[in-house]
C-alpha cells in the first residue's frame, strides 16, 4: 500500500511540474494577455477623446494640440475672469426691507 501511495505521489508531482512548466512557457510566449487588452482600450478610448481641430474665434481651423489648448485656455480664462465692472451696474438686487 505505502508503495502504491509513493507511486502515485510521483505521478501527481510529475503531472504538476509538466503543468506548472507549460504554464511559464505559455505565459512567456503570450506575455500579459489582460495588460495589453487594457493599453488597447486605453488608446482605443484616448483616440476616442482626441479633438481633431477647433475653430477660433477669428473662425480658422487650429490642428495643433498644443495651439488647440492655448485656445481653450484662453477662452474658458476669458469666460470665468471677466473684468467688466459694467456687469453689476445693470443688475436688481433685492433691497432689505428692515434697514
């Protein structure tokens, strides 16, 4: 019986070590399957996101990615920090009727 027992030890010990070798060997040839899927869809989602060109205000076509964030820094500065101190004068505020 302890012969038998030894014997199929050694089996189940060969079996794993052949299967444990073929594991490395696919995993070295195939390499990281779910890290190259997910740089794929990353760049799937980045070309997705791309602005190809924006219109200027003078109404040309900007392509450059650099002339493209100028622009839109400029517009949302220009949006958000405006200096008009003609913008309040125009406006009703409510009076407080105790005072």
């Amino acid at each position: 019986m302890e012969t038998a027992t030894r014997r199929l030890n050694d089996i189940l010990l060969a079996k794993t070590s052949y299967a444990m070798q073929r594991l490395k060997v696919r995993q070295y040839s195939q390499g990281n399957r779910a890290g190259r899927a997910m740089a794929a869809l990353l760049r799937k989602k980045q070309a997705q996101s791309k602005i190809p060109y924006l219109i200027s205000n003078e109404g040309t076509k900007i392509y450059n990615p650099q002339d493209i964030n100028d622009e839109m820094a400029n517009f949302y500065h220009n949006l958000y920090n405006f200096s008009s101190t003609h913008f309040y004068r125009n406006l009703d505020f409510p009076h407080d009727s105790l005072h």
